[in-house]
C-alpha cells in the first residue's frame, strides 16, 4: 500500500483551508475513519488534529475541539484518534490531521 490512497482520499473528499490562510486540507467527519485505517497501513503516527466546521459564505471556523499525542506508538496514536473522532458523534464537522511519517 503507498501513499497514492491517502493522497486519494483527500483528492476525492478533502476541503482546502487555504480561504482561512493555512495550507492543509480538511476532511468530513465520515471519511475520518478511512483515513485513519490508511494512516495505520502506512505506519503513520497521528499526532493529533483540529476540527472544523463549515460557516456562512463556505469558510471554515474551528470548533475549538482538538487532540494530540505525544507517544511513539502508531497503534496507540491511530487509537487515541479514533476515540476523539468516536466522541464527535455525527456531527457535520471537517478534521485536520496532523500525521509523522514512521
């Protein structure tokens, strides 16, 4: 598995931030989980993330709702993840990841 599907999913599902002048991409809260299956092939620690939602005039405002890691293990990271993103509910939010290769 490469980096091709990551990169995949958010050309097919991510939201730029770039309207808000940061240079990172947002995915909805439903493709969350894939990404964090994929981040977990590739052996990605996740390091925490940002979540956003979308205000009037399609910009993005944060929700001021956020996680980090600080370990080195990828399984617990993509875990501590999936537990922040669990705890969201449905909610029609948007997450940034913050990954470090291997």
């Amino acid at each position: 598995m490469s980096a091709s599907k990551i990169l995949e999913l958010y050309a097919r599902m991510g939201r730029s931030l770039i309207g808000n002048g940061l240079n990172e991409a947002a995915l909805p809260l439903a493709a969350a989980e894939a990404a964090l299956d994929l981040f977990a092939l590739q052996r990605w620690r996740v390091l925490g993330g940002d979540v956003y939602q979308l205000a009037e005039g399609d910009r993005f405002e944060s929700t001021y709702e956020n996680w980090f890691y600080e370990g080195e293990d990828v399984d617990g990271s993509i875990a501590v993840a999936r537990n922040f993103i669990n705890s969201l509910g449905v909610r029609p939010v948007y997450i940034v990841f913050v990954v470090a290769a291997r």
